[in-house]
C-alpha cells in the first residue's frame, strides 16, 4: 500500500531525531526548513550534524537512546544502522500519538520523508513508497531546475490579492489568467 501524500504544519510539534551521522543529518538538514522544535539523542555526532545542531539551536543529548525518551515527541526519526533500536522505538511508540520514521525500514514507519522541491510557498513532494529514494531524488533534480526561482515571488503576489478580492467566479478567472501568464512566461 502506498504512503498517504500530506502536508503538515510543524510549527508546534516536538521532534525528536535518533542518531547523528550521515542519515541523521540528512533528515535534519530537511527538518529544519520546518521547525526548530528538535531534539538529538545520539552516541557520536558527526561533524555536519553537529554544525546543524548550533546553527538552529536544536537540542542535543549526547548518549545512547533509553526506553522512554520518545514520551513528549510527536514526532520520532530513527536514524541509525541499528535494525533492532528501530524496531525497539517504533514497537515503543504503538498506542501512543507518536508518529515514527525509521529510516531504511518501512516496516517501522507511520510516514517517510518525500524528497521535495520549496521555492517560497511551493513545495512539491515526490516519494515511492521506499521503493527507490534514488528515483524520487533524481526526479526532484529534474523538476529542481525547471521550477523557476521567481515562483515564490510570484505566489507571495497572488497570496495578497487573494485577500484584496471579492470571492467568486471574476477573481477565479483573473487567478487562472495570471497563472497562466506566469507559466508562458517562465516555463518554455
């Protein structure tokens, strides 16, 4: 079965990311264009991780993940080559609110990080399931570089005429003409 596509305010939502080498950092590398609410439980972190960690002001606990320190997380990333601490802290988490990635293994997963494009409000998210990160990141470059960087110039305007104008048929047809300017514009 496949993965249900959602976008997620993360504003107020504590994460708690287990691990700090290469994985780690990757997905804190993501995590922080979100929220800075983040805490990182890890034996040994590595240098980029721990550079990310101060320049956000994320939290860091440098010792091994204990029974319990998922309580108070909405949201858990398990980040390390340990199978079993996966399945431990996914296992850990049922009956509970928490939400888990466990990355490399879906089988211990409530969701997984889509590889994604944001330009200013547009996010676009690409995923197959886990069946192929490789192909979800390769066609993310692709859309990368066509995506024009003025897109979240573009949609801060529409966003402020959107509350300057009456609802109804005239401004959804004004809306599609300016869109579809933009795109003949800068998609060619």
């Amino acid at each position: 079965m496949s993965f249900f596509p959602m976008y997620m305010d993360m504003n107020d939502l504590k994460v708690l990311v287990v691990g700090g080498g290469y994985i780690a950092t990757e997905k804190l590398e993501k995590l922080v264009d979100f929220t800075k609410e983040i805490t990182v439980i890890t034996s040994e972190v590595s240098k980029e991780a721990n550079i990310l960690i101060k320049e956000h002001c994320l939290t860091l606990y440098q010792r091994a993940y204990q029974r319990g320190d998922i309580a108070g997380f909405d949201i858990v990333i398990v980040a390390t080559d340990t199978v079993a601490l996966h399945k431990e802290i996914y296992e850990e988490s049922r009956g509970s609110r928490i939400l888990v990635n466990s990355v490399d293994n879906t089988d211990y997963c409530d969701f997984i990080f889509p590889s994604y494009v944001q330009k200013g409000d547009l996010t676009i998210a690409f995923s197959t399931g886990g069946a192929s990160p490789a192909f979800a990141k390769q066609i993310r470059r692709h859309f990368e570089k066509i995506i024009p960087d003025s897109v979240g110039e573009f949609l801060a305007k529409m966003k402020g005429l959107r509350t300057t104008m009456p609802k109804g048929k005239e401004r959804m047809k004004y809306f599609d003409e300016m869109v579809e300017k933009y795109f003949q514009d800068n998609f060619k």
